[in-house]
C-alpha cells in the first residue's frame, strides 16, 4: 500500500478515536456548558497568552509544513539518481549478454562498459554522498556495499586476462548474472526503502 | 601536452596528459596504451624517481574516457605486487574528481588477496 494512502488511512482512525473520546465527555456534561458565565472584561495578561499560543502554533505548523517540503525534495532527488543507475545497470548488463550471445570479442563494447560503469558509480557515489549530508548512516552503508558489488562486476566484465579480445567464457558470464541479480536487488531494495521514508 | 610537475614535495603525472586520454587494456599485447605500458614507462620509473628523492607521487586520473579493471590492475595492480602494498600507498596520491569512487576501486586491486 502506498505511503500516503497508509498515512491518510492512521490519520482517519486516530481523529475517529479523538472524536469518540471527545463525544464520550462532552456527552456526559454538556448541560453543564450552560452554567458557565463569562467574566465582561479580558485582561492583558489573558489577551498576551492567547496571541502568543496562536503564534507559537503558527510557527510549529509552518516549520513543520517545511520540514516535509524538503524531505519530499531530498527523497525525489534520491528516487531519480537510483532510477537512472537501474538504467545504467541494465545497459552494462544488456551489452554483456549482447556480447556473449553473438559470441563478439569484447572490444566491441570496450568503451561502453567503461563508460556505463564510470556513470554507475558516480550516480550511487552522489547518493552516497547526500545521504551522507542528510545524516542517513544506514543508506551510507548500503551505498558502500552497492559499490563495492561493483566493483567487482566491473571486475568480471573488464578484468579478465582475455578482455578485451576475446569474448567471455561460460563461467564468468553465469558470475557476471550473479553479480547483476545482485546488484540489481539491491539497488531495488533500496529505492523501496527511500520511498518509505 | 605535458602535465608532468615537481615540487618541493611531490612528482605529479597525469594520465591524460602524459600517457593516454583513451586508456587502453591490461597487456601491452592486446592494444595500445595498455596498463602494462603504462606501469613500464611512467607509473614504475616516476614511483622510483618520487621514492629516491623523498617525494610523494601525485597522479592525476581526470580527463581520460575511463578505466577497464584491465588497466588499473595491469598498472596499479602489478605496482603494489611489485613493490608491496605498504611501500607503494606510503607514497602514492590519486586525484580523480571525474570519478570520485576510482580511488577506492585501485586500492582494491593493490591490496593484496
């Protein structure tokens, strides 16, 4: 369910409870209501009081109203980075497949993986790096891991003593899958966790 | 072009200017501007020149169209193996504004495994 269909549906039971309650005890005195008499003149001390709560209400609502404006920002910031490194992960890895299954050397698509990799570790390392500012040390976590991941994908695409002329053997395009799915999960994961925020 | 300095503290060599903007593979069989070449003719004989003068080695890795792990292994890699990890980063300096993580990733290939 999306948040804010969720945070919609928490608010609507809890104002049903408050007005419950509210309806209990007003319920059981309002005859008393009638009784009361007001006082003809308003001090300033009351008057004081009063505007200052108004104030100090207007304050909170409006620093609070902010504080979900920036984070609604930060969050969409987040949210694009991780989809364009999805696009990028999926290039890399369409390529790969690409390459193996029409059995080309790799010096076909040399400069693009080298490419796509440099943009794939910029993006995560700039999400790294807000999350870092945003005080998220979990998400920094996460971002190191996703990088390190790869690294080594980079490793299996790039590194071996054969690239890039010649085209990749079995083994190293079921790791190079492996490594995909990996990463792939993870930064899926991620992007759920960013939009839960 | 030549970026190629010296200091009073430090040699600095950048592989755009210096050596290649299109690095190359990891041997110098497979291509030109390989990671081996690379090692032969700057990377070694500049690391040597830093290390016998008291010098810290600056290399610059911006403007370049990117790295294979090829390339930074064959160079950086087989420097570390060479030398040993603790010599070689005791001396070594990375400027990568282009790709902030590349730092991390070359030291991941010179530590040893």
């Amino acid at each position: 369910m999306p948040n804010f269909i969720k945070n919609e549906f928490v608010s609507l039971i809890v104002a049903m409870i408050l007005a419950l309650i509210l309806g209990i005890a007003i319920g059981a005195t309002y005859k008393e209501f009638f009784n009361i008499t007001w006082k003809t003149e308003v001090g300033l001390e009351a008057l004081i009081n009063v505007v200052a709560g108004i104030a100090i209400g207007i304050f909170l609502q409006h620093a609070y109203q902010k504080q979900n404006e920036n984070l609604r920002v930060e969050k969409g910031i987040v949210i694009d980075e991780c989809k364009v490194s999805i696009k990028q992960l999926r290039d890399i890895r369409n390529n790969f497949r690409t390459c193996v299954e029409s059995n080309l050397p790799a010096k076909d698509f040399d400069y693009s993986f080298v490419n796509s990799f440099r943009l794939l570790s910029n993006e995560i390392s700039s999400i790294k790096d807000f999350m870092e500012a945003l005080d998220y040390p979990d998400e920094v976590i996460i971002c190191d891991e996703i990088l390190s991941s790869i690294i080594d994908y980079k490793t299996i695409i790039t590194g071996g003593p054969e690239f890039p002329t010649d085209s990749y053997s079995p083994e190293e395009f079921k790791s190079g899958e492996r490594k995909f799915d990996q990463i792939n999960k993870s930064l899926h994961s991620f992007l759920v966790k960013i939009n839960r925020f | 072009m030549t970026t190629m300095t010296l200091t009073d503290t430090s040699i600095s060599i950048s592989v755009s200017g210096n050596f290649a903007r299109v690095p190359g593979p990891r041997f110098e069989w497979q291509g030109k501007s390989s990671g081996e070449e690379f090692l032969k003719t700057m990377l070694m004989p500049k690391f040597l020149e830093a290390e016998k003068k008291g010098l810290q080695l600056i290399v610059d890795l911006d403007g370049t169209e990117g790295y294979s792990t090829g390339f930074l292994d064959g160079s950086f890699g087989e420097l570390a193996r060479d030398l040993g990890f603790e010599r070689v980063m005791g001396r070594l300096q990375f400027i990568t504004n282009d790709e902030p993580y590349l730092e991390t990733e070359i030291i991941s290939y010179m530590k040893p495994k």
